[in-house]
C-alpha cells in the first residue's frame, strides 16, 4: 500500500502571506494537525502546525499590541513531504521517528495530498470492527455501562452473547443492535 492509497484529498491550505489567526482558524474548525503551506503553484513551502500556531501565541503574550504574525514568519521550513508511491510503513516510520502528525504528499513539487496518523492507521481497522464497536457502545449505555452483553459482527450480522432476564429483553437488545449502521441481522447466544 502507498500513499496515495490512504491520503487525503482535495487538502485544505494556507499560504505564508495569510494571518496566522486565519489559518488558526482552519486548523481548529477543520479538526486538523496542520495545514501545508503553499506557494501559487501549489509548491509545498512550509507547514502550519498546531505547535507552530501554540508558540506564537505564548511568544505574543503579554503584548497587546501585537497583530496576527503572517503564517510564513512562524510556520515549520523546511518540511518532509513524501511521494504518492511512498510506502505507508515508511510513512508510519517518519511519523513515529520524527513525532509528526501528518505529512504533505507531493508530486513534482507540488502538493496531492496529504497524511495524517489517522490514515495510516484506518486500513487496519476492518468494517466489522467498526460496526462492532457502534454495536457494543450501544448496548454498554443501555445496560448502564456494566457490559451485560458482548456484541461481534462479521459480514454485518452481530452476534450478541450474554444472560436475559426474559424474553422482551432480547427483543429490546436485538432491535437496538439492529439500529447499528452495517447491522443487516442480528442473532441471540446465550
């Protein structure tokens, strides 16, 4: 698997010449890491991270009458971009060695994508296992979090074992699992 098979596209960005309160901006209501930085030829020239925007912000504490900074006069330069046919292990690798949060993918230069830990760790996570974990907070919150039932699925049927106090109980918990998005069938062990 390589990178373009996991990253994220169209990306969101900023350039070096824009505020650092806007690009602030895009970081929080975007929920991202960082934003790269790009010229007008979508040439990675830089990455906006959260740490980067965190430092400004304490450098210009305690003084009022300082403007936004520019994004280019506090973001990371140089930054480490990896190609669309990297390999995700050696995406991983950089991550973890460098403690990086995400990574522009660029081709020639220019910026295709970007990814994020999230990305990398999504294809390791199967359908079912998603589908299982929606099944299981639903079925802990309605017997008080004291995980009564355990719930499994595969090939959208789960498969829910545990002890019923009576017949209108399994039907309850059946019809709540049922509500589960990728829950096609549900059936009842004891």
């Amino acid at each position: 698997m390589q990178a373009s098979d996991i990253m994220s596209r169209p990306v969101v960005t900023t350039t070096a010449d824009s505020l650092l309160v806007d690009a602030v901006v895009k970081l929080t209501e975007g929920g991202f890491a960082s934003l790269p930085v790009v010229d007008a030829e979508q040439h990675v020239v830089g990455l906006m991270t959260e740490g980067d925007a965190l430092r400004a912000a304490e450098r210009a504490k305690g003084d009022p009458g300082v403007s936004s900074p520019r994004v280019g006069e506090v973001m990371t330069s140089p930054v480490e971009v990896v190609s669309p046919n990297t390999d995700v292990a050696d995406v991983a690798r950089l991550m973890l060695t460098d403690r990086r949060r995400s990574l522009p993918v660029a081709e020639d230069g220019v910026l295709v994508g970007i990814v994020s830990r999230r990305d990398v760790l999504r294809p390791l996570v199967r359908p079912d296992d998603i589908v299982t974990s929606y099944a299981q907070e639903v079925l802990d919150a309605y017997s008080g979090h004291r995980r009564q039932w355990s719930v499994e699925v595969t090939d959208n049927v789960a498969v829910v074992r545990g002890e019923f106090t009576d017949t209108a109980e399994r039907h309850v918990v059946t019809s709540l699992v049922r509500t589960v998005p990728g829950v096609r069938d549900v059936r009842i062990e004891d």
